[in-house]
C-alpha cells in the first residue's frame, strides 16, 4: 500500500514539474529562478501542510515566503522600468532609428521629445546613467538578499 501511495505522488511531482521543464530554456537565467521558484513554491506549500512535523515549519514556511518574494522581484525584471520612470515622464519615451552614414555604416539616433537643446541632452544623458545603475544596483541588492536568505536558512528547510 505505501509503495503505491509513494509511485502516485510521484507521478503527482512529474505533473507538478512538466510545464517548468517543457518550458525550461538554457539561454538565460531567468529559467534558472523559475525553476528556483518553483522548488520553493513547493517546499513552502508542505511546510505549511499538515504533513510537515518539523516544530519550525511555520516559520521555515515564513523564511521560504521571503525568498519567493525577492524571486518575484527577479522573475518580473521591472527594474528598469521602475528606475527610468520618472525620466521617461520628464524627457519624453525614447524613439530610436536608425540613420545610413555616408560609409555604408548604420549608427542608431535616439531622440526624446523634451530633449531640445544641447544642454538638455547633456543632463538627459547623465541621468539616464544614473537611473539605468539604479537599475542594476537593486537587481544586485534583490540578488544579494535572496542568496544571503537561502545561505542563511537553507540548512533548517527539512522535516
């Protein structure tokens, strides 16, 4: 009897896992953190159950809530959205095309609307670098918090 209870949740796990791996992709790491999600999902969903008997598994539940938070974060990749925003609203969307040089060569034009004077791209263009490291300094931080919270935590997600 336990032997056919453990091949149906078993075969329950291979239904749970087919679409992440029929979709899994090596090209980037975004599949990476989904398979990570996904892992996580599931450990925090028995920690919550009435199968876990682990005297922390509300809490183990808990910690594996933060770090599927942060995945979220990862997972959706708004953070240049997020950091170009304001810019976007104060300097107008970018149009880009693309102009034929003389040499046959092509180089790409980018223009924004608010963009008027030589002085205005000037100061677009240094806060356009400073809102594309925003960007990329919160990817870190989110990056840095969720290992730092599986490091940290990893070691007590048993039952």
């Amino acid at each position: 009897m336990r032997l056919l209870r453990v091949f149906y949740s078993n075969i329950k796990r291979i239904f749970y896992w087919l679409p992440i791996i029929w979709n899994d992709r090596d090209y980037d790491q975004i599949f990476f953190f989904k398979i990570m999600y996904h892992k996580l999902l599931s450990m925090k969903k028995f920690f919550e159950s009435e199968e876990a008997l682990a005297v922390p598994a509300k809490k183990n539940a808990k910690d594996i809530d933060k770090a599927l938070n942060i995945l979220e974060r990862i997972i959706a990749d708004e953070y240049d959205e997020n950091a170009f925003m304001w810019h976007d609203k104060k300097w107008g969307d970018i149009n880009v095309s693309t102009i034929k040089l003389p040499n046959g060569n092509y180089k790409l034009n980018m223009v924004r609307k608010n963009v008027i004077t030589a002085e205005d791209e000037e100061i677009e263009k240094k806060e356009f670098h400073r809102c594309f490291e925003r960007a990329e300094k919160q990817r870190k931080q989110d990056l840095e918090y969720l290992f730092k919270i599986i490091q940290k935590y990893v070691l007590e997600w048993w039952d």
